[in-house]
C-alpha cells in the first residue's frame, strides 16, 4: 500500500507546494521514541553544562538564520512579515532563556525529624516528551515545549501540525546542525495515527491546539498515568469601561483581533462595551478594523477556515444580526477575509460559544462592571483577556473576577511573555501551566531522598 503524502501549501497562494512528506504511521513513532529513550540516558548524563551550551548553539543557530525562517513563515503559514520576524526573534531567546534552565536548583535540602542524616527532594526528567504543536506558530510554540523539555534532560520527539511540516522541518535541521545528539530531538510529521502513537508511548506530553483533540489528548495520557498539559485555545474578551482612551483601545483590540488573520489562541473574539463607552468604542473600532490591510492580517490558513467564518457571518446576519465592518472575501488568491465586526448576534448563535480562529469579532453592550465580566465569563474557553481603563480600582477589580489564565490591562489580549506562566482557565486548558519556571517543573518529577549515616541504618 503506497504510503501517504502530507502537503502544506501557501494559504496566500494555494498553488505554492511549500513542503510534502510521507506520514510514517504508527510503527515508525514508536520506534522513535524507543530511539528517543535510548539516547535520554546520555543526554541527561552530559549534565548542566553540556545541555546549556547546546540549548545556547540551537539559540545562535536560528538567530544566524532568521531572515530564512521569517521567509518561511510568511510562505507556509501566511504570518504577515512583521510578525513572522518577531516570532523568530521570540524564538531565539526562548532558547537563550532556557539554556540557562539547566543550572536552576533541582531540589532542596531539608533538616531530618530526628537523628544525624539528610532529606532531599531532587527533580528529575520522566524521560521522552512528546510534543504535538500547531501550525499557527511553528516555531515558538514548539520551541517553548522543546527547549524546558531538553534543558531538564528530557529527549524530545515533536510531531508538528501537517500543514507546517516545512518550518518544523527546518527547525529540526538547525537543531541537529547545531550538535544535539542523534535522537535527542526528533521532527515527526504526521496526522491522526502518528499522533495518537505518540500519546500512547512518550512520558510526558504536550498538546496545544483544537479543543477536540486536546480532550482525547487527555484522556489517553490520564488513563496511562502520564503528566499531560493541553492547551485549547480560547473565546477571549476584552472589556472597554467609559474612562478608557477610545482610540488607544481601539487600536489594541483591532491588532488583537485581525493581527495575523485572527489566528492566535489569545486573540480577541469578544469585546464588552461598559455603559457610555459603546458608541465611541464601536465608531472608533470599525474605523481601526477598516484601517487593517493585508500587510496586517494576512490570509486565514485554510479554504475551509475562511469558508466557515463567512457562513458564520451569513447566518448571524440571517437571524438579525449587524456586521458592522467586514464579513467580505477580498478578489484575490488565497484564503483572505476581511476583518469582521458583528453586533447583535442572538444568544444561541456560534459565534458566541465557538472559536472561529479568524479577524472576526462580537461587540456586546454591558450596562456596568458586574454585566460586562458576566459576559466575559460566559464560555468554557477563557483563555486570556483584557481590560482598558484608567482607573486602577477598575481594572484591579475586573483583573480579580476574570475567569482567565492571562489578564491585560490597557494592552491587547494577544501576546505571551516566555518567561512567565502560561495557560488557561476552565477549558481553555489543562494540566500544568507552559513556560517559564513552570515549564522546568511540568518535565519534571519530584523524588525524596532520605541520606542517613550508615552506623545508624
């Protein structure tokens, strides 16, 4: 039976074959980690100075290729150039950051009950982690599960989305190039099958992307006993009070909504008007979402991507809705969309319970503070959100009652700090938060160790 071929084309230009590559199945993963897990036992006996100045020659390796990387970004996944080139400076020093990880203290000491002797708690890597990523950052999300995982001495097998097998590809040459061992870090491509595979034999995994999957993600790992993250996007809200600089929010919330296509899972779906702020919020946000060309936002990832947002759009009007700037496919090739503001959706419609992944919005009115993070909270996918006020009792107030991972204030819901926490609340995901030290302690599991003078066993 002839092998099947994964392909991922250019969303900007759907004839543009960026990259293709054969799914390898089931069999071939398992034996990868097997592999994976034979070579954990040096790369972890290589000790904190030989995984730091890996992790730092993988850091000069992507930075000494940037421009290509960016390039690549912009072909495979429609990033607009901007940003493509932010997420590959993000990448780097997610690198640099994590290449100091490995001299981080790996426990404590502790004084026993009673008697001469030491207790000890040491961390210590479970062995193989497997990573599942999305396409709409190839780069820095596989880097922020990758580089923890490695610095702590885990081996890495990372299956990347199918439809950005190019740059994970890329990514996995400069890696190598950059001296890490064979088999400590391994680029997968695969679907359905090879994913599921890697679930069923890694021991540790991370999942981020559709909500669907994640929760079989889950479910696979929690019944094999393994440590599992998952993150599963979010229908994130930004709420606007009356004292908030119309404009300045406006333009946050517009970047926050059609930045690359509405395609980030911190993206703004959701925006709260409170009290007086409706009207010159929605005439300053039309005019900033009108403003946004494609230099901007750029393409959706998909035909069915773009098709599904439109029939959204269609079907909100039907039932009596207002699209209030948007909702029409630019004459181009490529799967763009213009960015979206719709208003009045009725209650039941998926534009209030589904995350569309696009530059689309839903403007809602609140009466005061307590309605509008009422409205806020109204999904199981709260993810991040923000708050644009000038009053700090305001914002201090709404930051406290917001049911989301990430909290922004006067800034967009869109953006992520590497070295800080990250994930989300209630559906939006689950299990241990990525990044930063809380990334060390995910691929990570604590031992005790009780060291008593021999004369006294």
């Amino acid at each position: 039976m002839p092998a099947v071929t994964i392909r991922s084309y250019n969303p900007a230009d759907p004839a543009d074959l960026v990259a293709e590559a054969p799914r390898p199945g089931a069999e071939a993963v398992l034996a990868t980690v097997d592999r994976a897990r034979t070579a954990q036992a040096g790369w972890l006996a290589a000790g904190a100075g030989g995984r730091s100045a890996a992790l730092t020659r993988i850091a000069e390796a992507i930075e000494t290729h940037a421009e290509e990387l960016a390039e690549l970004v912009v072909r495979e996944v429609g990033k607009p150039i901007a940003e493509a080139r932010g997420e590959v400076a993000r990448t780097v020093a997610i690198w640099r950051y994590n290449a100091q990880a490995p001299f981080e203290a790996s426990g404590e000491v502790h004084e026993t009950a009673a008697g001469p002797g030491l207790l000890l708690t040491r961390r210590r890597p479970y062995g193989v982690a497997g990573l599942i990523t999305p396409w709409n950052f190839p780069l820095a999300i596989p880097s922020w599960k990758a580089a923890p995982a490695l610095a702590v001495g885990n081996a890495v097998v990372l299956k990347p989305s199918s439809e950005a097998i190019g740059v994970a590809r890329r990514l996995g040459e400069l890696i190598a190039g950059a001296g890490l061992p064979a088999d400590v870090l391994t680029v997968l491509p695969g679907g359905a099958a090879e994913g599921t595979a890697l679930v069923g034999a890694a021991d540790v995994v991370s999942f981020t992307g559709s909500t669907g999957v994640g929760r079989q993600v889950v479910r696979t790992a929690t019944e094999r006993g393994i440590p599992v993250q998952a993150e599963l996007g979010g229908l994130n809200a930004a709420v606007v009070l009356p004292d908030a600089d119309f404009d300045q929010a406006a333009a946050h919330l517009a970047g926050a909504i059609a930045g690359y296509a509405g395609q980030k899972c911190t993206a703004t779906s959701r925006v709260v008007a409170v009290g007086a702020a409706y009207e010159p919020l929605r005439e300053a946000l039309v005019k900033a979402l009108a403003a946004v060309d494609g230099t901007a936002c750029g393409p959706v990832i998909n035909e069915a991507t773009r098709d599904g947002i439109t029939a959204a759009v269609d079907s909100a009007r039907e039932a009596g809705a207002e699209v209030l700037t948007g909702g029409t496919v630019p004459e181009r090739d490529g799967w763009w969309l213009a960015p979206t503001l719709v208003t009045g959706v009725p209650a039941e419609h998926p534009l209030h319970r589904e995350e569309f992944f696009g530059p689309i919005a839903v403007l809602y009115a609140a009466a005061g503070l307590d309605e509008a993070v009422a409205i806020a909270n109204d999904t199981p996918y709260t993810l991040s959100a923000s708050v644009h006020t000038r009053n700090l009792d305001a914002a201090l107030t709404a930051a406290d009652r917001l049911d989301a991972g990430m909290i922004r204030v006067n800034a967009p819901s869109s953006g992520v700090d590497f070295h800080l926490p990250f994930g989300g609340a209630k559906g939006a995901g689950h299990g241990a938060r990525e990044q930063g030290r809380a990334a060390l302690d995910f691929y990570t599991q604590s031992r005790t160790i009780s060291l008593l003078p021999a004369g006294d066993a």
